[in-house]
C-alpha cells in the first residue's frame, strides 16, 4: 500500500513552503455551456513559479529532505516529461542544489527550454515516461541524490494538497473540486486538503485516461496515450497514492475528448485571455460540454493547474 497522505501531512507542507512560492488567487466568473452560463471559481494557479503547481511538492520534498538531513551536494533527480521537473529545477535553484532531469525524447521544447534555462542537468531518455523514470531510479541510487517523483511520493502530494488549504482560505462553502488528472499526484493532494463536505471531479482526457481506466478495472492499468494533451497528461498509470486516496473517498471520473480539450482552452484564452496547456484545461471541459453542472449549494471549482505551452499552438 502506498504511503498515505493526510490533512497533516499538508498542513506540514503549507508551514514549510509559505513565503516560499506565490499565493495564488482566486477568480470568481461564469463560463458558457451547452446549458447556459455556470458560475464558476477558477484557482490561478498557472500564475505559479515554473507555471505549475508542480513546485510545491518539489519543494516541500526538498524541505523535508533537509529537516532529515537527507539532502546532499547530490542535489535531487528527478523523470518527468515537463511540469514536474521545471517546479523541482525551480525548488532546486530556490535551495541552491543540483537538479537532474530525466525526460522523455518527446518532451515539448517548450519545457526543455525552460529547464535549461533555470540550470538542470537535462538528459533525454527512451521514447515514454517509464523508461524515463527507470533510468532516474538508477541514477539517483549510484549517486546518492534525492528521488523525487513526479506524482507518487507523500511529500509531493502532500505539497500539491496546500492548493486546497489556499482555495479554502478565500471560499468560505464547500466546494465541487474539478481536477484534471495525469498521474493523480493533484487530484489525491486536493482530496487529502479538502473538507469532508466537498465534492471531488477527476477530468481525463479519453486517450490518457489513468483514473478512469483504473476504475472501470477495479484497479491500476497501465494505457497507451493517445492525446493532444499527453505531454502533460502523460502518465501511463495512476499513481498508487492516487488510487488508495481513491478508494477511500468518493471520487467522480469524467473523460472528455481532444476536441473538447481545444475548445476549453480556447475558450480560457478568447473570454479571458488565459493560456493554459491542452491538460489544464481538460476541467474545464466537463463543464463546457455539460458532463458535470453545479449542484446544490456548491460551486465549482476548477483549478487551472499549468501554462507551460507555445502561443504558436492557438
């Protein structure tokens, strides 16, 4: 069973990373649906450092592995195809320690550019995640540097659960949580950080469907994918951590397809001048098409998690 992830484990997290990264807000507004418009809180958190939520688990980890004394001149590594590694380079370079990078071959530029220029060590490897992620296994035991994960490690979840805590801090109700999922890493952070009474959405694109294909087999699967937003939807498999918090807590699957993907995205840059990646956007889809509608007295919540992307892609 994987290592659980608590309200104090994020709690934790949230004293260790404050003042550390940036706040970011809340927007409330309403979006066009196929039935109207629907009120809707948008968390900004795209408006992060490295442009994802992604840091703050980096760094509660890096944090940690300092209380512990388990971080050395190693510094960490890490396997991601993008948004993890820019927020561990930008936790790394926020405590002055090394980062190397694992990414697949087909990374986006995009995010290549932006690890080297915040000074990781990038090293391409394999054609998917996976092979990615077991070359940095091994590189981070021959050289005694911290493992960091992209979504499955406690300190990471637990990090990306502060999101919740911030959201709460300004929304007095409880809330219906939309969440895109890749690895669940977000989704099982926001759950661990929310309140008993709030509702949780997992979004998934239907060609990168973890979550969803985990449910409809009772347990995790791996998938191929099939996506525009697989490079930061890319995960093979739900992560274990994700699936545990899961089976726990009732949790809505939702998939929707890449032209509904489009359309959300287009729809953040047209009406709010927004951009965010194909996978981010993917929350706010359910509800532009309909899938998920506000219920009772509690208003949706989308988290607009990256913006790691090329304008040339609108």
């Amino acid at each position: 069973m994987a290592d659980s992830v608590d309200r104090a484990s994020v709690d934790r997290a949230r004293e260790r990373i404050t003042g550390l990264i940036r706040r970011t807000p809340t927007f409330r507004t309403t979006v066009p649906t196929v039935h109207g418009a629907v009120p809707v809180i948008f968390k900004l958190e795209f408006l992060q450092y490295g442009g994802s939520f992604k840091v703050r688990g980096s760094l509660n980890a890096l944090l940690h592995a300092e209380e512990d004394g388990r971080l050395d001149d190693a510094g960490v590594v890490i396997a991601s195809g993008g948004n993890a590694a820019i927020g561990a380079a930008w936790a790394s370079r926020l405590r002055g320690v090394k980062c190397t990078v694992v990414v697949p071959v087909t990374a986006p530029d995009v995010k290549i550019d932006k690890l080297i220029a915040l000074g990781a060590d990038v090293r391409k490897v394999g054609d998917r995640y996976a092979e990615a992620a077991e070359y940095a296994t091994e590189l981070a035991a021959s050289s005694s540097a911290l493992a960091l994960h992209a979504y499955d490690l406690p300190d990471i979840v637990a990090g990306a659960g502060t999101i919740a805590l911030e959201i709460q801090d300004d929304v007095a109700e409880p809330l219906s949580y939309v969440i895109a999922v890749g690895g669940g890493g977000l989704l099982s952070g926001v759950i661990a950080g929310s309140g008993e009474d709030d509702s949780i959405f997992g979004v998934e694109p239907s060609g990168a469907a973890t979550l969803h294909s985990a449910v409809a087999a009772r347990q995790p699967a791996d998938i191929d994918i099939d996506s525009i937003a697989g490079d930061s939807l890319g995960a093979t498999r739900i992560g274990s951590i994700a699936w545990e918090t899961v089976r726990s807590r009732p949790v809505s699957s939702l998939i929707v397809d890449d032209d509904a993907l489009i359309d959300a995205r287009t729809l953040l840059w047209e009406e709010f001048r927004i951009v965010v990646e194909h996978g981010t956007a993917a929350a706010l889809a359910a509800i532009v098409t309909g899938q998920l509608r506000p219920t009772g007295d509690k208003p949706l919540c989308v988290v607009l998690c990256g913006a790691n992307t090329s304008l040339t892609s609108y």
